[in-house]
C-alpha cells in the first residue's frame, strides 16, 4: 500500500442488495494516516440512484428521491472515488454491504485491502449486539448528534471504533 493511508467509508443505499437493483444514495470516506489520525482528506457525494427509495428506507437515512433527483449518478464521482482510495486499505462498519453496492456501481471488484469493524467486533464481544449504535455506546463512543444516520457523521463513529477495537486487540494480545 502507498504510504500507508487508509480510508474509513460508509454508504447510504435504497434498499438490502445490489442484486434487486437497489443504489448507492450517499458515500462518504476520510482519509487517515498510518497513526489513525484524519489528513483532513475528505470524499462525500449524494447520489441520484434513479429510482424510488421505500419510505421505511427513507426512515433510516432522510434521504427521499425529491432530494436525490438534483444530483447526478454515481458515475458522475466514479474517478474522484477511484482517486480518493487508490491502494488504500478500507475500513467500515459491516464493510461488506457498502462494498457490495461500490463495487455493483463500478462494474468491478475493488482490489482493495478491506478491514470490517464488524469482524473485529464479533472477535471481541462475541454473542452480543455489534450493530453500529450498540457498539457505540459500549465502546463509550459519543459524536455530535444528528436525526439521521448519514455516512459522512457515520465514518467518524467507525474510525473511533476502529481505534478502540485495535487498542481493545492490541492489549489482548500484549496479555495473552
């Protein structure tokens, strides 16, 4: 990897899979340095998925096709995000999903390097809730409040989850 970055990302989407035509509505990455520390590097783009979003969705994100429809396609972001990652190890929260839906709008499979807090999670607390919120509040994780569960707000949970759960693993290790 180049000069050892990394991005933590997360995504709004309309619906549970690529493969029942759903889309990405919002992606957001920051970028961190080899310390875990933000560069100040920032990737954030709302995106026209062109078709409707199930009101349940829009419950989850606030994000409802009248706002979306002003914003172009993710094909319109497609080389600044190819720009933003490069070689870059990606991070996020149940990583999997998010990359399922990047890699559906690429048209191909990210070679990246891809850590999932998640995992990470799931090996130290296992048999307990590992959602996002949950995981927040037993890691003592508090980051400004909003009303919706937006990727960009998101993508800072996930670096100061990443960053307790390596220091988490690091003393297992360092005592085991």
């Amino acid at each position: 990897m180049s000069n050892n970055k990394k991005v933590i990302i997360n995504t709004e989407v309309t619906g549970f899979s690529p493969k029942d035509g759903h889309k990405l509505v919002e992606i957001a990455a920051i970028e961190i340095d080899k310390n875990d520390k933000q560069t100040g590097a920032v990737f954030h783009a709302y995106i026209n998925p062109k078709r409707k979003i199930p009101k349940e969705v829009v419950e989850i994100h606030g994000l409802d096709y009248k706002f979306l429809k002003k914003y172009p396609t993710f094909t319109a972001y497609k080389d600044e995000f190819l720009r933003f990652i490069e070689d870059r190890e990606i991070i996020g929260h149940h990583v999997y999903f998010d990359m399922d839906f990047i890699n559906n709008e690429l048209g191909f499979e990210l070679p990246n390097k891809v850590t999932d807090t998640l995992e990470l999670a799931r090996n130290i607390f296992p048999g307990q809730r590992n959602h996002l919120c949950a995981l927040s509040e037993r890691l003592n994780i508090e980051i400004e409040k909003s009303p919706y569960n937006g990727a960009l707000l998101d993508t800072l949970y996930v670096l100061e989850m990443y960053k307790k759960l390596k220091a988490i693993k690091k003393r297992e290790k360092d005592n085991g």
